[in-house]
C-alpha cells in the first residue's frame, strides 16, 4: 500500500510535535533540579577544599580571562574567591581541568593566601575505571600536593609520585596543579585580590 | 497469556539480545565495568524498550511504512531523552558513571531492531511482553558481565562509593579485565556458557 505524500508529511510531523511537547514538559520538571545539582556538587568540592571559608563569590572576568590565557592546554573553567565569615578573604578556590587518559579531568583546588594547596577534589573524570581513577580511589595520591611549600613550581610538582599504570591520568591532575600555580603567581598575586 | 509468557522468555533465553542476537554490544562492554552502572543501564534499556514498543505497536496502523524508520527513531529519542534528564536530575552519580551511553541508546540496534522486527508487526500486548523481555534478558548478561569484571578486575563491588563485597586484601587483579580486550574475552566465556544453556535444554525436550 503506498501512501500519499501529505500522509507522509503529516504523520512524520505530528510524531514529532507530540515527542517535542512531551520533553519540552519533562524538561520543564527537571531543569531546575539538574541546574540546582549541579550548584550543590560545585559548592561541595569547594567547601571540601577551603574547609574555613564561609562564602565564595566569582572573581572579576578580567581575571579569569587573564588565567585563561595562562593556561594552554589545560582549561580553567571559574575562580572564586573564598571569604570567611567576617568577610576577609582566606584563599582561593579554582575550577580547572587538563587532558588525562579520557578526556578532561576536572578538579577543583583550593588555594591558600600563600599560594599553597589546602586541597584538591576532582569533580569530574572518564578515566578507565580501575585504572586511571586510581588518582581518585587512592586518597594519598590528591593529598601528596597538600605538602607542597608556598610559591612552589612546576619542579616541585614534578618531583611528586604520580600512579604507575595510570601515568596519562596522574599527568592530567599534575599539569592542573601546574596551571593553577602559574595562574596564582601571574595573575592572582598581582591582580589586587589579596585584601 | 502462555504466548505472552513465551514472548517474554524467549527474550531471556533462546533470542537473548547480547548473547544470540549479538546486537548492542557497543554500549554493553563500555558500561560493564561497573556493577551499579550496569543496572542502571539495564533499567534505562528496559523502561526505553517497554515504551518505545508498546507506543510503535499501539499505532503501527497508522505509522505509514515508508516513513516508520524516522517515526521510530524520532519515538525512541524521546524516551531516551526523558531518561536522560531523569538521570541527570535525581541521580547525578550515576550519570557521571554512564555518561555518555544513555543519550547513544538512541542508537542501540536492540531498540531499533526490536521495534522493526517485533512491534511493527505485532499487538501491543505481545510487543510490550517483548519489550520487557529484551530489556531483562539485556540486563542480566549486563550485570553479570559487569560482576566479572569489577570483582575480579579490581577486587571489589561498590555500590554509591560502599564496597558491599571484597576480595582479601593483597588481591591485585588482572586489570585487562577492566579494559576491552578483557571484555571480550569473557562475553566469548558468557556466550558460550549460554549457547551450552540452551542446547541442553532443547534436547531435554526433544528426549
């Protein structure tokens, strides 16, 4: 049986009317909790890494853009600056990301005012599971950059264990830790944030 | 209702989507790795496969058959996208884990396949009856799947970051077990163990 050209045009378009209103509604349900999630996963991380902050508020885009540029092949997606309950600023928290094994590692470090690393947390990764997410499963992996001494360098970093079978993930949080140091003694040190 | 009954187990056994059918496989040995990944897969395969069937069956009558392709896949992008928000707003870790893979059942053939197959041609009670026993046959060998690889592989089965079973500590396993090739070798263990499965009871019945 053929059918004729305007049956198939109306049936193909009526499917796809009903299949649009029917997620634009669940859309409308779940846009508000996904958005809201997201929120709370991102405070958690930065809570978890400035234990003493109180609030956290954006820092300028002209600081951010200025890291940015800094950052080369890794990324950095938000700056905070971490204030305690009087209102003084205690540190920094910062969203960052490098290539690992799968794609991008996001972490989120915090920053004390001297530059030293008072924690680190990965919010996202696609590394192999089992292998490459050793770099989260294995706590003394993150804390080893908790030792490293303010204003330290990329040598100082490289001189950390990374996890042998999971060279490319360890490189991944390493050159974030890398990033994040160049952007503190480049951008945040002398972008007047220190109040 | 004995017909509905055979429908639904043929997808278990004799019909299986993984282990005879052989379609899907993409998907399943990149979210077995996980035990509780692998469920919740399996859960979005059955809720996507029970609809998706049951509506393109419900009106097979009217989808005209030279556009049934783009209807079916238009039908079953909205299922999945349902289920993709749902995940994504009530349990974001397990989105984290599966990623990726709930918006690509989209493109898994076993959905495709089976409303092509089965549910263009059959009533909706008989399609939903395939429906769910395509997605069930598909979890089971899913989990177990993904119990190998994550038990033996990396010692443990976690489930929201608690280990609820654990190899003695000092247990390193062989990580390709984790990794693809892996994988393959043990869904061959798994296929063969099932063709083994049903060629015994076939020839019970025929005895």
């Amino acid at each position: 049986m053929k059918s004729s050209p305007l049956r198939l045009i109306l049936s193909v378009l009526v499917v796809c009317v009903v299949a649009a209103a029917g997620l634009a509604a669940t859309y409308a349900v779940t846009a508000p909790e996904i958005a809201a999630q997201e929120k709370a996963a991102e405070a958690d991380a930065l809570r978890g890494v400035l234990p003493d902050a109180a609030t956290f508020e954006p820092v300028d885009d002209a600081v951010l853009i200025a890291a940015q540029e800094l950052a080369g092949d890794s990324k950095v997606d938000a700056i905070f600056r971490a204030l305690d309950t009087s209102g003084k600023q205690i540190g920094w928290g910062v969203k960052v990301g490098s290539r690992g094994y799968g794609g991008y590692i996001n972490l989120v470090l915090g920053l004390d005012r001297d530059g030293k690393v008072s924690g680190a947390t990965i919010l996202t990764m696609n590394e192999t599971p089992g292998l490459g997410t050793r770099i989260q499963t294995e706590p003394s992996f993150l804390e080893q950059y908790l030792g490293l001494p303010a204003g330290f360098t990329e040598k100082d970093v490289k001189a950390l264990d990374m996890i042998s079978g999971a060279t490319k993930s360890s490189r991944g949080v390493r050159n974030s830790v890398v990033v994040t140091s160049i952007v503190f003694d480049q951008v945040l040190k002398d972008a007047g944030e220190v109040r | 209702m004995r017909e509905w009954i055979r429908v639904f187990k043929a997808g278990l056994s004799v019909e299986n989507p993984l282990t005879i059918l052989m379609i899907g496989l993409c998907a399943t040995l990149a979210v077995s790795t996980q035990v509780q990944g692998a469920m919740f897969m399996g859960v979005a395969v059955i809720f996507v496969l029970v609809m998706s069937n049951t509506l393109i069956s419900a009106f097979r009558k009217v989808i005209p058959s030279e556009v049934r392709i783009p209807v079916f896949i238009v039908i079953i992008a909205s299922f999945v996208t349902i289920v993709d928000l749902f995940m994504k707003a009530f349990f974001p870790p397990i989105y984290a884990v599966l990623g990726i893979w709930i918006p690509l059942i989209v493109v898994n053939c076993i959905i495709l396949g089976r409303a092509e197959a089965f549910a263009y041609h059959n009533s909706v009670w008989l399609s939903t009856a395939d429906g769910l026993g395509m997605g069930v046959g598909y979890s089971i060998v899913l989990v177990v799947l993904a119990f190998l690889r994550e038990f033996f592989g990396s010692g443990r089965i976690e489930f929201f970051g608690q280990a609820i079973l654990k190899m003695p500590a000092g247990y390193a396993g062989p990580t390709i077990l984790m990794m693809f090739p892996g994988a393959f070798i043990l869904f061959g263990l798994i296929i063969a163990l099932m063709r083994w499965l049903n060629e015994r009871s076939s020839t019970r019945k025929a005895a």
